[in-house]
C-alpha cells in the first residue's frame, strides 16, 4: 500500500496568519492550508487504496520542525502552501 503524507503549512501560532489580505478565518494561510488538505484526504480515501496521513491532526498544531522526518519513506510528501 502507498504512503501519502499531506502536509498543511503553517498552523498553530501568530506566523500562520499569512498570505492573504484581510481579517477573519477565510484569510488564514494555515487554516486554509489545513482544510484544503482534509479535503484532498477525503477525495484520495474515497478513490484508491492508499495510507494517508497528515504531518497536523488540528488546525492549532505546529509540529515544526520536524514535520518532513516524520514518515519516513513516504511514496508522496505533499507540502501545502499559499500565497
């Protein structure tokens, strides 16, 4: 079975809100990040036969750094960024 690992950057603290302008949740670089890859999880899991998993399990966690070490051997590490 393939290793998929989702990555949402940024999260968890005051530098993960950047990116876009504006005020509010929807202007979040982490929050998006972190919803976009739960969705991109959910479509892989409802489509193939693979493990996904994510480097944060909240949009509060910040495992950083450290984050790209933590599933060694992965088939894909998907790194999610926004600007």
């Amino acid at each position: 079975m393939k290793l998929i690992v989702l990555d949402p950057g940024h999260g968890g603290d005051a530098d993960s809100k950047r990116g876009f302008y504006g005020t509010g949740e929807d202007r979040n670089e982490g929050i998006n990040n972190f919803k976009a890859c739960v969705a991109i999880k959910k479509y892989i899991e409802g489509r193939y036969i693979a493990d996904i998993k994510m480097t944060r399990k909240s949009m509060d966690e910040n495992p950083w750094p450290g984050r790209g070490d933590m599933f060694p051997g992965a088939d894909l590490f998907y790194s999610r960024h926004s600007n």
